[in-house]
C-alpha cells in the first residue's frame, strides 16, 4: 500500500495481542541503495533484533519462527523491495501481516508489545494540509485534491467547459489572431496582433475563466482548503481578477505545458503551500506558551493521560525518538512512570498519542529545541 488512512490506523490502534511487531525503515527508490539491497539488509538486521526480543518471551521456536516467517519472506523478495518509496511500516501478529509502503521516511525502529505502535505514522496526519490544485490550460482543464503526500482528480467534467471554445462558440484559433505568450520578465504576457484583436481574445479568455470559476464554486464554495492554480504565466492575472473563491493563493505555479507532471506539480505546490500549513503548528506553539502555567497546558505525563483518555486534548507535541514508559489505571485514574521497557508496562507517549489522534486532536512529533516546553518529552494543550 503506497498510503494509510485514519480508519486503517483506528483499525490497527484497536488490535490487541501477546506479541505484536511493528517495524519501521527508510527505503530507496533508485541508486547504489537498491542495487547493494541495503534496505532488505536493513530489514534482516530488524529481524534479528525482533527475534531477541521474542526469545526473551515465554515462546517455542516453533512459535517465533510462524511470528517472523512474514519478515523473511519479505527479506527475500526482490520484486517488493523494487517497488519502494521512502518509508516502510510493516505490522505483524498472529494472522495478521500489513505492509505499508510510505512517501514518508522514518528512523529505524522495532517494537514488539501487546499492542502496535503507531506514533511515526501521524506527520502523515498532521493537520489538515490538503489543498485544491487547478491544472489550468485553455485546452485543458483538471482539478485536484492534494496533500503533500495524495493526490486525487475531482471529477469537473460536468461543471465547466473542457475546452475555450465550448464557452465562446467557435475555434478561436481561427480567428487570423496571431497570438503568443512569452515569459518577460516577472511573466508578463505578449499578445501579438492588431489592438482590438488583443482585446479580444482576453476577453474570451476572461468569459471561458468566468464560466470554470462557476462551475467550480458548485464544488468547492463552501470549503476553507487553499486553491492553487499552474498555469501559464500570462494566463494567472486573468482568472485572478474573475475568482470568486475566497482562498485562492496570491501566487502561483508556472506551468510548461509540454512539460508539466502532476506529480512534479505538487511538490511544486507543497513549496508555495507549506509555510500556510506550518503557521497552524506555530500558532498551536504560540496558544501553549500563552497558557503555559494556567489549567490549559500541561507538561506532566502522570496529568496528560487521564486528560487524554477523557479525550480533552487540543494539540500534543512529543518529542521526536523519545518515549515514557508505564501503566495507567484507568479505574484509578493514576499513572505509574518506569525507567525502562518492561513486559507488563506501554508506552505512554504512543498510548496518548494515538487516543488525541483518534479524537480529532492534533500531534506533532518535535526536535527537542522545537518542543514548546523543552524540558519535558510531551506537552499537552488542552481544550478547555
């Protein structure tokens, strides 16, 4: 699977076993990395450590060997590893063996518990990051649903015209307007023919834009996602000046028609569109730092899990590579922190990172100096 959706990671978060096997890895697309096979020896090397773990179980080999059999078939098959992205998530208990392939790159890790751990697969969810994106072109028109790592094309063909003639009535090319457009300097367009010829021809560019911004607001009018436009440069300040749509990003993406992919597009696009998405995380960081000391924030593992489990929890933010280990009794209410992994405890910080998520809260995974509270592993903003 090239992605993973929020009802799978619920499905996956419920599962409940004596020995459960999550592992996770950076992979490569191409080059020395696939030629040499590091990644199935990244794998192997999983493998092995998975399996001390397991012998340190109450298990028979005959037991571990059915439990990683998945992995070593796995080692062994050239096809899978030819097929690659950034990242690998494989999950595997008894009977059950998921293998996610991820445009997300992850730190090698293993853990084996009664339950999977989950925390490196929430960047994918961070926020809501999606966005429209309008492949615009006067003989062709798509939309697209993105996020920095999906894409999906809506389905338009029934609410604007394909094509400018199906709005103007003829082909404008056979007008005898000679007309061109060249990048000059900041992309200005150069309309070559008689004046009133020139005017013209916007005009019907601005009467084809008018007709596809009313069809599109038939689909997206009530939405609150940005709307970016590729296209050619001279073409932008046109349907600028006809959009209706309250979101449509102030720049946008130059379009080569002869060249443009819509995967290269939405790299393009998160470019131009991250710094929008990552002002959420910091105004998130700022509300923390605001409320830091009151009701509101916390930065206490023993006070955040009973918060999380009453599911009041706005934003966490956890600090990349680290965990708490422990018990929490629900009964109780009371959490007990241990130094270290043992057999009967969790970890916390997945155990409250997947119930925010699953809630509707957000999670950000930090580098230690982007933590709001550095002090601490996890900080917690919550709702009220």
């Amino acid at each position: 699977m090239t992605f993973i959706t929020k009802k799978e990671i619920q499905d996956l978060e419920s599962i409940r076993n004596v020995h459960c096997i999550s592992i996770y890895m950076p992979t490569h697309q191409k080059g020395e990395e696939v030629l040499q096979q590091e990644d199935a020896k990244m794998l192997k090397n999983h493998l092995k450590e998975v399996k001390n773990k397991l012998e340190r179980e109450p298990l028979g080999k005959r037991e571990i060997a059915e439990l990683i059999a998945p992995i070593q078939e796995l080692i062994h098959d050239g096809e899978f590893w030819r097929h690659q992205s950034n990242g690998l998530a494989l999950f595997i208990t008894n009977g059950i063996v998921k293998k996610y392939t991820l445009p997300i790159s992850f730190e090698p890790f293993n853990h084996v518990a009664n339950s999977l751990y989950l925390t490196p697969l929430l960047p994918m969810f961070t926020g809501d990051d999606s966005f429209f994106l309008l492949w615009l072109q006067l003989e062709k028109v798509k939309l697209y649903k993105k996020t920095r790592y999906n894409s999906a094309e809506i389905h338009i063909e029934d609410k604007i015209p394909s094509r400018m003639e199906e709005r103007v009535g003829y082909d404008y090319e056979q007008k005898g307007l000679q007309f061109r457009s060249q990048q000059e300097g900041h992309g200005a367009a150069a309309f070559h023919g008689h004046g009133e010829a020139d005017r013209d021809r916007k005009n019907e560019i601005e009467r084809y834009f008018s007709a596809l911004d009313r069809g599109l607001m038939t689909l997206i009018k009530n939405d609150n996602k940005p709307l970016i436009i590729a296209c050619q440069d001279f073409l932008f300040p046109i349907y600028q000046k006809v959009n209706t749509y309250k979101y449509l990003l102030a720049d946008h993406i130059t379009l080569d028609p002869n060249e443009a992919h819509e995967s290269k597009l939405r790299e393009l696009a998160w470019k131009k569109l991250s710094p929008v998405f990552d002002k959420e995380r910091l105004d998130k960081i700022d509300n923390f730092k605001k409320f830091d000391g009151t009701p509101r924030t916390s930065s206490d593992i023993e006070h955040i899990v009973p918060s999380a489990m009453q599911g009041i929890i706005d934003t966490l933010f956890i600090q990349k590579n680290e965990d708490i280990w422990g018990i929490y009794e629900p009964k109780q209410g009371t959490v007990r922190v241990d130094n270290e992994m043992l057999p009967s405890n969790v970890s916390l910080l997945n155990k409250v990172a997947m119930k925010t998520f699953l809630d509707g809260g957000k999670v950000y995974l930090l580098e230690k100096e982007d933590m709001p509270n550095p002090f601490s592993k996890i900080n917690a903003l919550y709702r009220y």
